[in-house]
C-alpha cells in the first residue's frame, strides 16, 4: 500500500495542533457528514469492482481528514473494518458498510461527549455534548437517518407485538424518531424503500440493539452498489 507523503501528514497534524492550542472546538457540518457517509459507501462499491485493497485504504484514510481528528483513531478503524470485505461472500459489501459508518458515528459522538468537537445542523440533536439532556425517548424507540439523495418510507416493526411506525423522510433533514412509547424490550426491523420509485428495491432488515436497549439508538440508510444499507 503507498503511504501517504509525509508533506501530507504533517499538514493534518499541524492543522489539528493549531485547533487545541487556538481553544478553539472543530466543528463537523453535518452537510460533511452525510458526504462522508456518502463516500464511504463509494469506496466499497469501488473496492467490490476493482479487488484494490490498497486503493480503499488509501481513500478511507484520505476521508478520514474530513472528520476532526478522525486521522488519529478513526482511520485505523475504517481499515480494520475493511479487512472483514470477502467478494466471495453475498452481501459482505453492505456489511463493510455498516461497520464503517457505526465506527464513523462512534467516533464522532466520542469527540463530542469530550468537547473535543461539535456538530452543527440538522445531526446536532444526534450527536449530543456534554451536559446536554437529549430529548427523552422510550426503551422501545429508534431514530433514523437518511444519508441518501431520496425520499424514503420507512417503517420500523416492533417484534412480537404487531406494532409498526411508518414515516417518509425526505433527504437533508434532521434523524427521525420511531418511537414505540413503551418498554418491551423487543427486537425491531426496518423496511426502507424509495417513495418515488421502485429503486433501489424495498429492503428490510433487523436492527442491532444495543445492551442497555435501543432507547433512540441511530440508525443511518445510505445507498450502497443500488441497494439499501442500514449502519448503527
């Protein structure tokens, strides 16, 4: 793998010296964020084409830039992630993805439950810092993004209770709340499909929850090779 110069290091590193010292906190948009998100699909995609290893660690390191400090922890992250990628395996593509895109979204709420940056826009409320309450959602309860160019109808299934939430989200708006007002405790699944057409075709899938229970966990949609993925 060709390592980036060291010219192209010491860059980042200086840039991101320069932002402690100013005291000043780096600030991710969230209009960066969903293009991140974007992207990194686009480079598993590009891996699933071309078998160029090298290539996509190349260009994850590069996007990690694009997040504050994401050269430090993030970078190294996203590759280990990459070395779980097998063309041989069906659907091992969509699952890269969402390793990568849960590992983006652990990274950036680490930074931003230090101070170490904040969130602006429409993710802010995603993504809360120190000492701010999010608003209080139930056990049973999911927030969803869409990092996709579409409108989406998603509907979110509460398991064993035959309870479903269905709501349309439009692109570049803020997470949405599913949230089921009770506490069962109980595994969801997601049904994502395009409002206004008939691709990418509908997917469903179940989503990961988390020890402590979902209580508004995020999950994030994005379009991968023309198909749906979901990361946690």
């Amino acid at each position: 793998m060709r390592k980036p110069s060291a010219r192209t290091t010491l860059q980042v590193e200086a840039v991101e010296s320069r932002q402690l010292l100013s005291g000043l906190t780096p600030v991710l948009t969230s209009r960066t964020y969903e293009t991140v998100a974007a992207d990194v699909a686009t480079v598993v995609a590009r891996l699933a084409k071309t078998h160029n290893t090298a290539q996509a660690e190349n260009s994850l390191t590069r996007l990690s830039t694009r997040i504050p400090f994401g050269r430090t922890e993030l970078a190294s992250a996203w590759i280990s992630d990459l070395a779980s990628f097998n063309s041989a395996v069906p659907g091992s593509g969509r699952a890269t993805v969402r390793l990568l895109l849960a590992d983006l979204n652990r990274d950036v709420a680490a930074g931003v439950a230090t101070g170490a940056i904040r969130v602006t826009g429409k993710h802010a409320a995603a993504f809360p810092g120190p000492g701010v309450v999010a608003p209080q959602s139930s056990l049973d309860s999911v927030r969803v993004a869409n990092n996709t160019s579409l409108t989406l109808t998603v509907t979110v299934n509460l398991n064993n209770t035959g309870q479903s939430i269905v709501k349309t989200i439009p692109k570049n708006t803020a997470p949405v709340l599913f949230d089921f007002g009770a506490a069962t405790g109980n595994f969801m699944t997601i049904n994502i499909r395009n409002a206004n057409g008939t691709s990418p075709p509908p997917y469903t899938t179940g989503l990961n929850r988390p020890i402590s229970g979902y209580r508004g966990a995020l999950f994030s949609v994005s379009v991968f090779a023309g198909y749906f993925s979901v990361g946690s």
